[in-house]
C-alpha cells in the first residue's frame, strides 16, 4: 500500500472523549502530490478545522475542509478556479458494518472508515472529502461558445423532438 500524500495520524490512545479542536493545512509538498492524484491543474490552500474525540473504541472526527484549486473545464481544458468549503463528519471503526449487509442512512449520518483501532488518517480523510466535493465536469464560462463553435448544441436547443428533427433532415436528403 502506498503513502497517503496528506497524512495525519490521530491515535486512539491520545484522543480525548470530550471533542477536541485539530487544524490539519497541507505543505506545497503534499499539494503537489494531491494535484497528481486527482488530475488537478493546482490546490493553492488545503486546510481542515476539525474536532476529534474517542467514542469507545472509535475515532470521531466532524468539521469542514476548505480549499482554494483550480480544474481543467471539460470543453477547453480552460483552468476553472473554485473555492470548496465543504463538511466532514467520519467516524473510524474497527468493526465496520460487514459487507452485504443491508444500511439506511440519513443525510446526517457521517462516513465510517476502518481503521486499525491504533491510529486513524485523518488527513487522508480530509483529501477524500476533497476528491468527493471536486466538481466532476467542470466548465469555463466560455465553454458554451466552445461547444457551439464547434457544432454542439444544447438539450434546451435540440428540445424533445430534437433526434427525430435530425433523423427527418437524414431522410430528406436521401
């Protein structure tokens, strides 16, 4: 298994029960590594304030990462900057619930992570929270002229009947 790029330990034996406040901020080193892994063009600022406690034999972790990145827009390959402040609410079992078996869960419910029931990661939980709140098809504000450029329209343009107006214009040429 490799390294986790943003790695902080929280162990189990030097967490409080009563929550605690922890501030995790990535290095240059760390963001550079975080860009590579999720195809990013930059991450200026990765940072996280958190508050971690002990709930028996799990970790706990709630509280919000911010970043500042920019992403390649999915028309023009364009940098698209964005600002990401998202939650994270993670609790880290030693007993997660076993595969297959059948879970409800509210918005509210936070994530469960396995860990080792010595220490947990939770600066690889934070740059999970980043992959998750990165935008999966971003776009510069120019991306519509782009694609209208080249000959791509909008569902909004083509409208219900849009297939079939085209598949008519086929037919009419034969």
């Amino acid at each position: 298994m490799t390294q986790p790029e943003f790695s902080r330990l929280l162990r189990h034996d030097r967490t409080s029960e009563k929550p605690q406040p922890l501030h995790l901020k990535a290095n240059a080193q760390e963001r550079a590594a975080l860009v590579q892994r999720f195809g990013l063009l930059a991450l200026g600022r990765l940072e996280a304030d958190l508050r971690c406690w002990r709930d028996g034999q799990d970790l706990r972790m709630e509280g919000e990462v911010r970043a500042s990145l920019s992403q390649a827009c999915v028309v023009s390959g364009q940098p698209v900057p964005a600002q990401l402040k998202e939650p994270v609410a993670v609790r880290f079992s030693r007993h997660p619930d076993k595969e297959g078996d059948e879970i409800e869960l509210d918005a509210e419910d936070c994530d469960t992570l396995p860990y080792d029931g010595l220490s947990a990661d939770a600066g690889e939980a934070v740059a999970q929270t980043l992959a998750l709140a990165l935008n999966p098809f971003p776009r510069a504000p120019d991306a519509e002229t782009t694609l209208k450029q080249a000959g791509v329209i909008g569902e909004d343009e083509a409208g219900a009947f849009g297939a079939l107006a085209g598949l008519r214009d086929q037919l009419a040429r034969k």
